[in-house]
C-alpha cells in the first residue's frame, strides 16, 4: 500500500508479513480510551493467538507524480507500500496474548459518583443562574416571568430526555463532542468542543468575578482583582485532588443553597401573603412589550436559567450506573420548581421598577426586604458560594472533555500527564486556570463580553447535542440505548433552543460579534492541530527552496516530527467481509485521522473460517483504491469482548480512542462504554 509520507517502521517490521514479532513490555497507560496493563506471571486469565498479514515495501509506481520536496538533493515521501492479500496460515508467525487485569480496563474514577454527588456538580452551575435569571426575566416580560420560568421548564423536560438517550446510547465523557464523534466528521464534533470550551471558560471567569463582587459586599476590605484569581487557582488545585474531592466540595456548596433558597422562598411567600398590594399593583402594571413578544423575550432570557444542565454529559464515565439519567431528573426537578417560585415570591415583595433596579442581585434584595438585613447578609453569602460552586463545576467539565480531546490528538498530547499521587491529568485544571487567569488578567476584570459570550455557545451547544442525536437515531438507530426521546421531542426542543438563540441576538446583537472573536481564537487551536501535517509540509517546502544550512538544520527534525505524527495506528474491528462497510472505515481514516496507517483486525473463533480469506482479498482491491493508506490485517482468535480488545491494544500500541467499530446491534451484550472509548464509525 503506498504511504505518501513515509510512515515509521512498526515494532513487528514492515518489509516482511512473515517476520516474528516481539511484546512489547509495557502496553499503552492505563484508563478510558487506553490499553489495558498486562498482568503479571502466574496471573490467571484467557490468552488468545495473534497474527497479522503486514503491508510490504514496492517499488515507487512510475506513474506517480514526484515529489516536491527534496532534502539534500533526496525526494521525500516516496516510500510506498502494499497489502498482499491472502497468506496461507502455513507462513504466518502465531503469537500468544497475554491476558489482562480487569481491574485496569477503566481509570480508577470510573463508576465513582452517586447521585447526589453527580447532581450536585452539575446543580452548583444551572441553580447559580437563578440569582439573576429572575431578576432578568421579570425585566423582559413583567408579570408574566412565572409563566415564561414555566416554559423553560417544559422545554428543560425535553432537553433532559434528548441528553438521557444520548449519554445512553453513548456512555463517554465528552458531551456533544463525543456525541457528534460517533456520528458525524470528526472536524464537525471539534467546533462542539470549542463551543463547550468557551462556555466552560466564560463559565469559570465570569462567575469566580461574579463570585468575589457579592464577597466585597460583605467583606469590603478584600482585593476583587486579586481574589477572584485566587478562587480559580483554589479550585484548580482541588481538580488537581481528584473528582471525589471536588464532589465533597460541591455537594456541601449545593446543599446550603438549596437550603437557602427553600428558607428564602418561605420567608418571600409569608410576606408576600401579609402584603398581597405588591402582587396586586405589579399584576395591573403594563408589560413592556405587547403579551406575545414579552412571553418570547422573556423565555428566551430565561433559558440562560439552564445553563450547566449539560455539564454531567462531560463526567458520564465517573457516574456510577443508572446515575446520569437520574442526575437530568433532578436537575429538571430543581429547575422546574425552583426558578417559577423563586419568580412568584419576587413579584410578591418587590414592584417591577425595583425588580428591574436590581436585576443583579434580586434575591439579595428580596431578602433584605423580607427579612431584615441579616437575611439579606446571609443570601448574598450564599449567592457568593454557589458561584463558586459554579466555578468549580467549569473545572470538572473541562478536565473530563479536555482529557478525551487529547486522547483524540485534537489538543497537544503533554495534558495527559499524570501524577503519580493522585493519578488525575494535573496539566489540564492548571492550563485552563492559566487559560481563565490570563484572559481575566487581559479583560482587566471587565468580563461583560465574556457574559456575552456565554449565552450564545451555551445554546450553540445545546443545539449541536440536539442535532446529534437526530444523527443518532438516523445513522445508530440499531444501538442499545435505556432512554429513547421520540422525534417530536427532538423537534420541538431543536424549536424552542432556535427561538432561544435568535430571540436573544435580536436582543443584543452586539453578543454575535464577541461570540465570533473569541470562538475564532479557541477554533484556530483546533485547526492548528489538524493541519499541522499540512502545516509542516509547508513549512519543508520552504526549508527544502533554502540554502544547505536551512536544510541540515530543519529538514531532518521537521520531517521526524511529521512521521512520529502520523506512526499512530488505528484499528478497525471487522466483523465479516462486506466490502462497503470495509471501506467506509478506510475512508474515515483517511479523512478524519492524521495517521494513515490502518490495522483491520477480525476475530475469529476457527482459523479455517472462510471470512478470513474473503476479507484478505477483500482488503487487497480496497488498498488498491486508497493508495495514500496502509493497511494490515491482524487475525485474533477469540470471542470480541472488552478483555480482548484491552490485549489488542497493549499488544499493538494503540489506545482504545483510536479502535473502531461499525454500529452494534440492540442484542449486543455490552455497553459502548465497557470498551474504554472504541468509536463507532460506519452503520
């Protein structure tokens, strides 16, 4: 199979199929989307026969174009390899797996939230936004807030079964990026990445600002500036701990505000109740807007209220079983109850002019008004923890998508360093406490824009979850999943977030041009780091026109740099010969991988199987059609099952995130998740 760009050599040789290979000692590290740990000797466990048919070196075809580049006077990029087809098992080299450690299949947090810890993370992020979100709300649409916090409501209950089949059918951290993963381009589920990005760093800058301005008000003497940097570097400390840690953390955040809030509301309803004037004279008060376009305005400044209820999307994997369906329920619950009442008692202790005043910081007023200046004291303390809580619910969902980026080379390959102490990516909470610093530092503390940026990436992202599960069901509908959301739900939350998204541009439209400045600085990372092959061939090209001296210095270590790029192999699991399905997945290879080295593996219970020599042959026309992919052919004996796919990728050196597999069927006996972040590709 011809190879373009000169691919290194494998551990097991590439100019002869036939040559034994050697195990390599240590398998890929540990943890989802990695190889598995072998077990040591005298362990028990199933060892299983491996063999391959290797692609062989060929002379460069003389029809094919020169190349452009010449270092010291020799081309580059011309080596060329080819798939030989059937090899009889009479010349193939038989090896033995090594079986491995179930308990090193997953990273140690997988499974490790229950339900209150999942909900809390999650709840400190969509309940902080109830501290302005009524306030906002009533302002847009007056009296009619209640009713428009309603439809949030509504609309949050079909979001929640949207998100429940999703993270059913694909149980991976990652959000709407590993959603869209599995269904559409690889290039496509990367702008998600970026949207959930900025929306993790609005998230974190604005409310740890938010955060210390509500501190100064009670403890005027502090440093505003200084403080809130400190409140980040804090919580990226406590995700350096580890997700148990930072559960602890949020769950006693999350219980005081609940608490606080339920004390609030009794405290609002009794003196609304011994005051009805107040709800009287804002109920006869004018609308702003005529009753259509107050309803439409404020919802869609009321669906800001639900930000954060896709967090738990991004930390799946830590949940323990049957714990994320249960985590949407309660955050619609929360949000469904929470936000309308909060409204009622609002409108029942102050007039809308005051309402409008203090769109900030409203429940603050509300009890000081109600309660005395105590009360009041007491919840802008509690607003001031929760946007903490808040914060440190941007670092969990970052560090979960951050990980699972950089598993899938979209971001650099130095954040999966871990520590030894507590086994967690410590690089990926101090890069984004670098990140959030830096760009509050540059904002000089003014982070309107960033707010602004906040409200259209959320519903940008929402929109692409939405999207990517009618993918789902169209292209996976034979996958296993425990929830199903029926296509009226799809549509009418597609709908209802549309309406969000335009509503809210037509009410600033400002927002769309700070959204753009700061969604092309995260997207051009991304496009950096797909095209850096491309990027570095240009940058050969150059070297190659230069003097001698340019050319000894740059042309070797560029063109090392470009091959160690693209040695990544992946692997293809095929489970029959059908020659469609065979090259779809040599086709998403070549057009979402940087690598163009693709091993087909076919395991198989019986080495006489006759559909070992159909996909030989099969794959021989195949390589002929994609000349710029090397492909191999690995034969396993065994039954698939996540155990031999973790011996697989130790024996071959390849992580977990880069084997595919085309779309199981209902009847399929485990979960997509068991298999530690195996792709699904084809139909």
């Amino acid at each position: 199979m011809s190879g373009e760009y000169g691919l290194v050599a494998d551990d097991y040789g590439t100019a002869d199929y036939r040559q034994s290979s050697s195990i390599p000692g240590d398998g890929a590290p540990g943890g989802g989307g990695e190889g598995a740990r072998l077990l040591a000797s005298g362990q028990a466990g199933m060892s299983t026969t491996f063999t391959q048919i290797e692609h062989v070196s060929i002379q460069t075809p003389s029809n094919v174009q020169p190349s452009l580049i010449h270092i010291d006077g020799k081309a580059v990029d011309t080596t060329r390899y080819e798939f030989p087809g059937w090899v009889p098992p009479s010349e193939l080299k038989f090896e033995t797996l090594e079986p491995v450690d179930s308990s090193t299949l997953h990273h140690p947090s997988r499974g490790s939230l229950s339900e209150i810890f999942s909900t809390a993370i999650a709840g400190n992020d969509f309940s902080s936004s109830v501290l302005y979100v009524v306030g906002v709300t009533a302002t847009m649409s007056g009296q009619l807030a209640p009713i428009c916090l309603l439809m949030v409501g509504f609309v949050t209950y079909l979001l929640k079964s949207v998100y429940a089949e999703a993270g059913s059918a694909v149980p991976l951290n990652g959000g709407a990026y590993n959603l869209l993963l599995n269904t559409t381009h690889k290039w496509v589920a990367s702008m998600a990445a970026c949207l959930t990005i900025l929306s993790y760093t609005a998230t974190a800058v604005v409310s740890a600002a938010e955060c210390m301005a509500y501190a100064s008000n009670l403890l005027p003497f502090i440093d505003e500036f200084w403080c809130t940097i400190a409140l980040l570097a804090f919580f990226a400390v406590i995700s350096i701990m580890g997700i148990t840690e930072s559960a602890n953390v949020a769950v006693g955040i999350f219980v005081v505000h609940m608490a606080s809030m339920a004390f609030l509301i009794a405290v609002a309803g009794t003196y609304a109740f011994t005051n009805p004037h107040i709800m009287a004279d804002n109920l006869r008060a004018p609308l702003k807007y005529d009753w259509p376009l107050a309803l439409v305005f404020g919802f869609c400044t009321g669906l800001l209220g639900v930000t954060g209820f896709e967090t738990s999307a991004n930390y799946i994997e830590e949940q323990k079983k049957g714990v994320y369906t249960k985590t949407l329920y309660n955050s619609w619950l929360i949000i469904m109850v929470l936000h309308p009442l909060l409204s009622v008692v609002c409108l029942g202790v102050l007039d809308l002019d005051t309402i409008q005043a203090h769109h900030r910081d409203v429940l603050a007023k509300v009890a000081y008004d109600a309660g005395g200046k105590y009360f009041g004291l007491w919840i802008s303390a509690d607003a001031s923890l929760v946007l903490a809580g808040s914060v440190l619910t941007a670092f969990v969902g970052i560090s979960g998508l951050a990980r699972r980026l950089a598993l899938d080379r979209c971001l650099p390959q130095f954040l999966l360093a871990e520590n030894r102490f507590r086994r967690t990516n410590h690089l990926i909470p101090m890069c984004f406490f670098v990140l959030c610093a830096l760009l509050f530092c540059l904002l000089e503390g003014d982070v309107r824009s960033l707010a602004n940026v906040y409200t259209i990436s959320f519903l940008c992202v929402v929109l692409m979850v939405i999207s990517g599960l009618m993918m789902l069901k169209y292209k996976r509908g034979r996958i296993r999943r425990a929830v199903r959301a029926s296509w009226p739900t799809c549509f009418g939350a597609l709908g209802a977030v549309l309406v969000a998204l335009l509503g809210n541009l037509v009410l600033a439209p400002n927002h769309l041009v700070y959204f753009l400045g700061y969604f092309t600085l995260v997207a051009g990372t991304f496009l950096i780091m797909f095209e850096r092959i491309r990027i570095l061939k240009w940058f050969l090209y150059f070297v190659s026109q230069g003097p001698q001296a340019l050319q000894d210095r740059f042309g070797g270590v560029t063109q090392m740099a470009m091959d160690k790029i693209r040695s990544q192999k992946v692997v293809f699991f095929a489970n029959n010969d059908d020659m469609a399905t065979l090259s779809k997945a040599v086709a998403y290879v070549q057009t979402n991988e940087l690598t163009k080295w693709l091993k087909v593996v076919y395991v198989y219970q019986d080495l006489s199987d006759p559909m070992i020599k159909a996909i030989a042959e099969n794959l021989r026309v195949i390589d002929r059609c994609y000349p710029k992919v090397v492909i191999d052919l690995v034969l396993v004996e065994g039954a698939f099952n996540p155990e031999i796919v973790a011996q697989i990728s130790a024996r071959l050196g390849v992580p977990r995130n880069f084997m595919f597999i085309a779309c199981p069927g209902e009847r399929f006996p485990y979960d997509i998740s068991d298999f530690g972040g195996v792709r699904l590709i084809t139909h």
